[in-house]
C-alpha cells in the first residue's frame, strides 16, 4: 500500500477491544474556568512514557470540528425528519467532540495534532478539530435530519466563542471532550487507578459537561425567551448522551482485572449515565435522547497494542481481536440496555433510544471486502506503528514520522480508536434506522 507522509507533534488516542462473534448488542461556558480544565503533560515533546503516561495519552481521544463554520445539512432522510428536530445536544468524548478538545489542550499551549493534516482531508479539505479524515457519526445524523453540523461549544477557533454566540447554538452544540470519561476524576484516584495529580481529561467528564450545559449553555439559550418557549426548544431537541465508557475502561485496563472491571466499573458508568439522563428528562425536558453503547474493546489497535497477550489464544483467529475484552463491552452494553428499559418504563413519552455501536464495528471487522473495506482491517490508515496495527502511541497520525494510507475509504481505522468517515458512515446508517 502507498503512504504518504503527513506531520504534526504530540497526540493521543483511546482504547478499546474486541471478540469473536459478532452478535448486535441491540435492544429493540461558553466561558470554561481555568480551574476546570487542569495541566496536563499527555504533548511534552518525545519524552519517555511510563505506562500510565501512555493510557492517559491513549485516552485523549482528541476531535471533531475547529475551525467551525456553520455548514448546512447535505440530505435528510425525510421530511418528517427534518421537521421533528429543531437541535441536536451532546454530551460525550472524541465520537462526538466537534472540537472542544483543540480547545482545551490550547488552555496551555499544547500542540494538538486534530489541528493538523491529514485530519479533515477526505471531506472538509482542511483539518476541522474532528479525530477522523472526514465526517463523525454525528454529523451524517445532522445531514439526514436536516440540521447544520454540530458546532463545539468552546468555540472556534480552539476556545474563543463565536461572534454571535448566543444564535449559534440554537440549532444544537457538542459539549463532548476527546478524552473524557462518564465517570469523575475521584472515581479512578479513590481507587489507585490515576495518580492525584492526574486531571486532564477526567474534569471533562460526563457530570462536567451536564454542569456546563446548566450553568451556562441552556440560560444562554433560555435568556431572551419565556420558560414555555425555552421548554419547547428542548423539548424538540435530540440529546445525545455517550458514547462514554471506552475511556473509562482504558484506565481501569491497566490496573484492574477485567472481572474487577466488570464487577465495579461497568455498574458506576451505567448509573453514572442513568443520573445524566434522568436530569435531562426531569430538569430540563429533553424528550428524545440517544445513549450509544461501547465498541468493541478488543478489536481496537490502541487496545491491542497496549495491553498485548502473549498466548495466542487469547486472539480470535479469524478476526484477530481479544475475546475477552469484547466480553467486557458486551456486558456493558447489556446492563446499559437494561437500564434503558427502565428509565423508558419510567419515562412515557420520551423517546430514549439505544444505539448499537457494537454491532456496526464488528460486522465491518468480521466482513470487510463485502462493506468495502480491506482485509487487514486492524490496521490503522493513518500512524507510525509500522506493524500489523500500524499503531503507536509514540508516532501518531500527523507526525512527521507517520504515514497516511492511499484510500482512507478503504480502511475501518483512522488514527487508532478513532474511525474514518467511511465508517462513520456505516455505523450512522444502522443508528439513523433508530432515529425516528
């Protein structure tokens, strides 16, 4: 395959992984304060990482959209559609950062490297703050709903608000952080799993970005309009909550057993998401929001590299990926279900969906050549591993010393946990058959 060379300085991805068999996990402010932000030392130049300096770095699954001009929907699946939602809201990590990470590694002067080629190439011409060659999942559900792409709350270009900041955001806002976990800074330190000093990206999590949006965004919106008018605004809002989870289980990988996992950390994100969705539902009317699941853990190329097995059964033989640590996404996936069935039970008349991000992933992974995609489907089109992931943490996509694939098209991976926008593309088409 021809690569071509691309470059930038400093980056960072996220983890996940995989199993076997595929099987759908389908159920039917503006100002941000210094404080919240913390320093980071994930982009200090080529330093020598201890392994918990690559997880956090891993984790940084930076993102989505920089310099930000308002771009009309290109398609709407119908009419219906394009009526039903006036906004789109989210709240997640890298899947949905339509650029707040480029923001806040700009809080200190940390080189980003979204902000640099080849991100952005495939669609936009120019890197965008988005952690993908082209379009996110999101911005294809923008299109077919017929609503301008999410712009990032921070603003462009990388913190600095909008010049008509109050409008902008009426049609929606993305207050998802690459990087940012469900679960909140205390969490990982109470249990050894981050050092104290450790902040960056954990006071982005999912309770730090439900405060953003009811301290600041919302009585921004609501300012110059009646309660009742404001209510009906959300009320015709689609809410995203997630995906979050993959982060979280990034960190915890490199200190806790996967039954440890399983038994503390999945039922803490689960409810960690419940709470946040509930308090859209109750205190702010939100009646239509869309909770994504994990991905398969152990088919991710971040995964794979950094948490390596050295006996080969521990790897599917068909598809290379680690059984184990797909079990640990189903799992979670299934008990985020269950709750789900819950809060609807609770909750007549909001519409709250569930998207499988699971099964997309693993029938991309499981049948490459029929979606379009080539056969070593676990390496990543843009990196500097130079092995069968063409991943590390060390050399990531926009690094001079890494390489670019010929047709990102062809390729289910971007830069490492990130997908490119052919896949996006994919993974949205399954979601929007969710999205009435």
């Amino acid at each position: 395959m021809h690569r071509s060379k691309s470059s930038s300085r400093c980056a960072a991805g996220r983890s996940a992984r995989s199993s076997r068999s595929r099987s759908s996990d389908t159920d039917t402010s503006h100002a941000l304060p210094a404080s919240s932000i913390g320093s980071s030392s994930i982009c200090r130049g080529r330093r020598k990482m201890t392994p918990m300096r690559s997880l956090q770095r891993a984790a940084v699954v930076l993102v989505l959209l920089s310099p930000w001009e308002p771009t009309p929907a290109l398609a709407a699946s119908s009419p219906g559609a394009r009526r039903r939602y006036e906004s789109i809201f989210s709240l997640g990590d890298s899947f949905t950062d339509t650029g707040n990470n480029p923001a806040v590694f700009a809080w200190y002067s940390i080189p980003d490297p979204v902000t640099r080629p080849p991100y952005g190439s495939t669609f936009f011409g120019r890197p965008t703050g988005r952690n993908c060659d082209g379009r996110l999942i999101i911005d294809f559900i923008a299109e077919a709903l017929g609503l301008p792409y999410v712009p990032p709350y921070l603003g462009p270009p990388f913190g600095s608000p909008p010049a008509s900041s109050g409008g902008s955001f009426r049609r929606g806002a993305s207050l998802a952080v690459g990087g940012a976990t469900a679960l909140d800074a205390a969490f990982f330190r109470s249990r050894g799993i981050l050092p104290a000093p450790s902040k960056f990206p954990l006071n982005a999590s999912l309770s730090v970005q439900l405060d953003w949006f009811e301290s600041h965004l919302k009585p921004s919106l609501c300012r110059t309009t009646t309660q009742a008018e404001c209510e009906e605004l959300l009320g015709r809002s689609l809410f995203f909550v997630g995906e979050f989870g993959v982060n979280d289980y990034l960190f915890a990988l490199g200190k806790m057993s996967l039954q440890g996992i399983r038994s503390v950390v999945v039922p803490s994100i689960v409810q960690t998401i419940r709470q946040a969705i509930e308090r859209l539902i109750i205190t702010h009317g939100a009646k239509a929001v869309v909770v994504p699941g994990v991905i398969p853990l152990g088919c991710s190329p971040p995964v794979l590299f950094l948490f390596p097995e050295p006996d080969p059964a521990e790897y599917d033989a068909k598809t290379g990926c680690m059984p184990r640590h797909n079990e640990l996404g189903r799992h979670h996936n299934a008990a985020l279900q269950e709750s789900l069935k819950e809060l609807r039970a609770k909750h007549h008349g909001v519409s709250i969906v569930y998207a499988d991000f699971f099964g997309p992933v693993m029938d991309m992974v499981e049948s490459p050549r029929k979606l379009g995609f080539r056969e070593d489907v676990l390496s990543v089109c843009c990196g500097g591993g130079h092995g069968k992931y063409n991943y590390n943490i060390s050399v990531p996509c926009g690094d001079a010393n890494a390489s670019t694939c010929s047709r990102p098209s062809a390729s289910l991976y971007w830069d490492g946990v990130h997908f490119t926008e052919a896949a996006n593309r994919h993974i949205s088409r399954s979601w929007l058959s969710s999205i009435s």
